[in-house]
C-alpha cells in the first residue's frame, strides 16, 4: 500500500505518467466514469478548505465513486479529544482512501503509520502541500508543453506557503531550472529548503524583493498570498500581506508567453484586471487540479 505524504514520494516517471493519464482524461472522460464503482473516498479536513477538497469530490465522482467526510475539525470527534491516529483508524473501515488536510505538520504522516487504507496528504501546515503541487506541474505540462528548461519566478509567502516548498522540491528535479524567489525578507525561503533542495541538486537561484527586477526573464510566475493563519502577530500580517500586487502595468515587461499561476485562494495579490490577460492561468489550473487528482486516486488506488 502507498501513500503520498510529500511529492519525493513519487518518481519523477509516476509524475509523468499520472500528467499523461490526467490530460487522457481530460480527452476521453467516458473511459473513466465507472472506474471507481464502489470504491468510497474519505475527505478528512481538519483545516477549511474549498478547492482543495471539492476538488477531490468531484474527482472522485467523476471516476463513478462515493465521498464521505467532514470539512472542519469541530465537526468530528477531534472535538472530543479523539486523537488522529484514533480518527484514521475507525475511518479506514469505513472508505478505500483518505484524503487528509491538517494545520499540524506532520499529521498526515501520523496518520499513515496508522491507517488500513492510502493516505493522500491534502496539505499539512505550512509543510506541503502535494496534490497542489501536482496540479502545478501538470498545468505547466499543459501550458507549456514540458517541464525542463523553465526560470520560474516564486512571488509572496516563501517562508509559511507549503505550496512553494513542494514545487520547488518537485521542479527541481527535472533539467535546466532555475527559480526567483521574490518575498520581503521577513518570508524568505527557509534556509533548509535552500540548503536541502535548491544547493543539493546544484539548481540556481536568485533572490529579491521586488518583481519587476527578474520579471522579464521569467517563463513561469507563481503568486502566493501572505497567509494570516500562519502569523501570531496580528500586525505583522497586516503589514505584509499588500507587499506584493500584481497588476497589467507590471506586466508590460513580461515575456509574452509568460504563464501566470496562483494555489487561490487570491486575495490582493493579484489585481482583478489580470484575469482577461491571456497569461493568467490560475483558474484553469484549478480546474487541472480535479484531472490529476483522478490519475492520482486511479494509481493509488492500483485501477488501470
């Protein structure tokens, strides 16, 4: 039985395969409609969530399966006392698969150790964030057309985003990458994350604090926004989280095939404005995202 905790958990062929089944879905969705005729999925988000975990329902509907689950910790027995690995136990009986989302970083792991059924790690704190990353890829694969030789220019919260350090982790292991990191220092990229990660696999990087710097180099923006469950202080976060703005102005510089990408949900870092440039891809790649979530309950679930 396989989980996936952290993206290292699959290979960079399962990638490749699951972005080839995914747009094969999205070619040939009546092959898939029946593939998981009675499998259940168990969506278990102790963290609110709206894409993320719609997403997986639909994806699972759409292969012909059932959901079952909870959208917030107060709704289930965590409320009580009840502990994770506790939770994980009982559901297995109850679903083929669990999708899991906790803030704790960690837990999904905890979970795995004691689960009966596949873990899918739904995000886990500032952690990672696996299946968004996931989605990332393949809507690079499909914006694109392949996923080497890319400079992809990584803007906001790089210190708490989870969905930075699994994409960084992921890309860094295809050809001829190289990243901008562009966050105010006090949301830099952790030094782990550089050390393990961009130094160990020799990948380049540069740092900033503003976009326009690298912008017109760029083949890939990711926008994140400052995310206030990660702060303690209050004032903090209100003083990051305009830092960054992307608007039509700024991207008269940009390359003209520039793709434009954002985990959503956007609050202000991304001017309303931006959604008629045909560059902005960030809703179709929530739409991506319920695609590979299929290929990726397909595999996990060990359905051909």
């Amino acid at each position: 039985m396989k989980h996936l905790i952290d993206i290292k958990d699959l290979s960079v062929d399962e990638i490749d395969e699951m972005i080839k089944v995914a747009k094969d879905i999205i070619n040939h969705p009546e092959k898939y409609s029946h593939k998981c005729d009675n499998k259940i999925l168990a969506t278990l988000f102790f963290e609110p969530s709206t894409r993320t975990r719609l997403s997986f329902e639909s994806a699972m509907m759409r292969l012909g399966g059932k959901v079952l689950g909870f959208s917030e910790a107060n709704s289930s027995s965590v409320s009580k006392g009840e502990s994770v690995s506790d939770t994980i136990r009982v559901v297995g009986y109850y679903s083929d698969i669990i999708a899991m989302r906790h803030p704790k970083e960690g837990a999904p792991y905890v979970a795995s150790s004691n689960s009966i059924v596949p873990i899918i790690n739904a995000g886990d704190g500032g952690h990672n964030h696996p299946t968004q990353t996931l989605t990332d890829l393949m809507t690079i694969s499909s914006e694109k057309g392949h996923l080497d030789d890319l400079t992809i220019g990584v803007c906001g919260d790089l210190k708490f985003g989870r969905t930075v350090h699994s994409l960084i982790n992921a890309m860094s292991r295809y050809k001829n990458i190289k990243f901008v990191l562009i966050s105010p220092d006090e949301l830099k990229l952790p030094d782990y994350v550089k050390s393990n990660v961009l130094d160990k696999c020799k990948i380049k990087y540069y740092e900033t604090n503003t976009i326009e710097e690298y912008l017109p180099k760029l083949d890939i923006l990711y926008m994140t926004r400052v995310q206030k469950e990660r702060f303690f202080n209050e004032e903090d976060y209100k003083r990051l989280k305009d830092y960054y703005i992307l608007t039509k102005d700024k991207l008269k510089i940009a390359k003209k095939d520039l793709c434009i990408m954002h985990p959503l949900p956007r609050v202000n870092e991304i001017a309303t404005e931006v959604d008629s440039d045909p560059r902005a891809k960030y809703f179709e790649q929530a739409n991506y995202g319920r695609f590979i979530r299929m290929a990726l309950i397909l595999k996990m679930l060990n359905i051909k």
